[in-house]
C-alpha cells in the first residue's frame, strides 16, 4: 500500500468529535494514525470537531487532516426530532462531501456507523469505491435504552437497510457479527475487528498485584449510565475488605454525565476511601496496581424493547478499549464481579497492525 492510496474516514455522529477525548474519538484518530502508518493517506471527514464547554481539545494526529462539514437547513424547532435533525446534517455532509472529494478522490470510503446516517450508501456508487462501515454498538438497541429514543420497529428497518449496503461491515465483538447478520448482512461481508491499543506505553506489572502496601486502581474514561458506576459501591467495600491490610486508592480520570453523583455517591458510601480525581489528561498506567473496567449489570430492562423489536436483547457485544488499553499495558483488570484482578492475557494488536488488516479486505471486493 502506498501514500497514493486515499482513505476517506466519515463521522457523521455529532456526538463523536475529532478532536475530543474520550474512547469513540479517541478510536477515530487511532485508526486514521494506523492507516497513515500502513501507507495510506487518511483525511478524516466529521461532522463535529470539538465538543465545547470546559472539554479540552485534542490533537490529530501529525499529518492527519481533518474538515468540519456544514449543517443542514432545518427550523430549529424541527431539530427537537433527532431522526431529522441528524438526518439532514447528514444530507448536507454528503453534498459537502460529493463537491470536497472532486479534488481529493477517496480510493476506500471508512464510515463509522450512525444510526441516522449512511453516508456511504451515495457516495460509493457516485465515485465508484469500496464502502467500509464499522460498527461498534447494535446503535437502535443503544439509543432507546441509553439516549430517550421511542422504541420503533423502524429502528431496525432501517439499521438494515444501510448496513446491507456496505460492501464490508467490520465489527468489534463475535456478538456484534451476529447482530449485524440478524438484520440481514451476508455473513461472508463481516469482519470481526476488535479495538486496538498503542502499545508503546508498556509497563511490567508485579506479578501479584496485591503485594505491597497500597493497591491503585485506575479508571480512564467518560462516566457514562452503562459503566454502571453508580451501582459499584459495594463492589468497591468488597474489594477493599479482601485487600486489607493494603489500602485501596482509586484514580479516576475523565469526565462525563455520572461523574459528580459517582464522586458524590463515594463521599457519601465509602468516605474513607483514597479517592484522587484528576479530570481529563493522559494518566501514566506505569503507576496503576490494576486498571479498573466496570460493567454494568447485563442487559438493561428490556422487555419492552424486547416486545417492540422482536428479538431479544443483544448480548455483550463490548470490545472495551480500557481494556485494550490495560492489556498493553500489561496491566491486570478488575471488573468489578467475583473475581479479584484478572490478568491482561495477550496483547491486543495495535492500531498500525489493524489498519493493515482492513486494508487487506479492499482486495477481496475490487
């Protein structure tokens, strides 16, 4: 593969900024640097670029483009509707999209998937090139169990009409290549991808992490309902009893929706508990006993989804890029359940090495 190969890398959620922290951005800029590092030229297309507010912005990766695309006209009141509000920004970003590539022809088109888009669908018959979409969640189950969304069958309807369109799916998880052959992908169109991790931050763990005098357990990432970090406070008094007489320090980076009632929930049910907070930034795992990756219960009340869409609940489908993280770090994990720390077992490959991989799938649809 050589620099004269062009990814066109899409995001038409605005809820995955380029430029932000947190593990969906965070995943879009690790596999534009892997492609870069394969060979290929990627420039990323989104439709956000920063999330606002006191959220700190990130940088691309050394020459790696990214462009903003336009919104869509639509009369606010209109885009109180997320099918329509997303639906004509994503509109827009492929006409912005059909004039941006007149200059800079893509020669593989990589979409994240969005529930109310499919950029890709248009774009590929206009410019005659492969069209990748990666899939990372089943995105209808997703947004009625986590984001308000009035559960309809046409969710699903319409999960399938663009996923059956694309001329690979590459999923995270086993489960996920299920869920995507349910609604109606070929099986021999997936591709099992799990999530990758930069491995160059290696550091030798103890062999038993419970030796010494304190054991530090670190989180990195956005505090979010289906962490289930809210319901870990026993879990927690739990293992810091089976630790004693070492103490437990738990270090909590990132920032998100559940953050102040967890911090406040840990005040409240574990005040003596160390507790060191530091926000966003890039924590240095070398200094972590165990990495801590929580799980809420498994599924959420679905009964009601389960009634509307027919199918029951998808099962884990997660590919959790903490622990990919933590694993090439070398780092044990605590998932908060039975078992005490889980060793990291075999490191996941790094973005470079994925990146190679999809590439190698262009061949099998020219």
């Amino acid at each position: 593969m050589t620099s004269s190969f062009r990814v066109g890398l899409l995001c038409a959620s605005p809820g995955i900024p380029a430029l932000a922290p947190g593990g969906a951005s965070v995943h879009l800029r690790s596999i534009a640097r892997g492609f870069q590092s394969a060979g290929a030229e990627p420039r990323l297309f989104v439709r956000r670029m920063l999330r606002g507010g006191d959220v700190p912005k990130v940088d691309l990766p050394e020459g790696v483009v990214a462009s903003q695309a336009p919104r869509g006209r639509l009369p606010g009141f209109l885009r109180k509707r997320r099918a329509w509000d997303e639906g004509v920004d994503a509109w827009a970003m492929e006409r912005w999209l059909t004039k941006s590539w007149r200059e800079w022809r893509p020669d593989l088109i990589y979409e994240r998937w969005s529930l109310f888009a499919g950029l890709g669908a248009g774009l590929r018959k206009r410019f005659d090139v492969p069209w990748f979409l990666e899939v990372n969640a089943p995105l209808a189950w997703e947004a009625c169990w986590f984001e308000g969304m009035e559960p309809r069958a046409s969710l699903l309807r319409r999960e399938a009409k663009t996923l059956c369109a694309a001329d690979r799916v590459l999923v995270v998880s086993e489960e996920l290549g299920d869920y995507v052959v349910r609604r109606g992908v070929p099986r021999g169109r997936v591709r099992v991808v799990p999530n990758g991790a930069d491995r160059s931050d290696f550091c030798s763990s103890d062999p038993d992490p419970t030796l010494g005098e304190r054991v530090v357990l670190g989180y990195e990432g956005t505090f979010k309902v289906w962490h289930g970090m809210l319901d870990s406070m026993g879990a927690l008094a739990m293992l810091r009893e089976q630790l004693k007489p070492r103490e437990l320090e738990l270090e909590l980076w990132g920032d998100g929706p559940d953050r102040e009632d967890f911090l406040q929930l840990l005040s409240e049910k574990l005040p003596t508990l160390s507790v060191r907070y530091c926000g966003w930034g890039e924590p240095d795992r070398s200094l972590w006993t165990a990495a801590w990756i929580p799980q809420a219960p498994w599924p959420p009340p679905s009964a009601a989804l389960e009634k509307t869409f027919g199918e029951p609940a998808p099962g884990q489908y997660f590919s959790s890029l903490k622990e990919a993280a933590a694993r090439a770090a070398g780092l044990p994990c605590w998932y908060g359940d039975d078992r005490v720390f889980v060793s990291s077992g075999t490191p996941p490959e790094s973005w470079d090495e994925i990146a190679r991989r999809v590439l190698t799938f262009v061949s099998e649809v020219e």
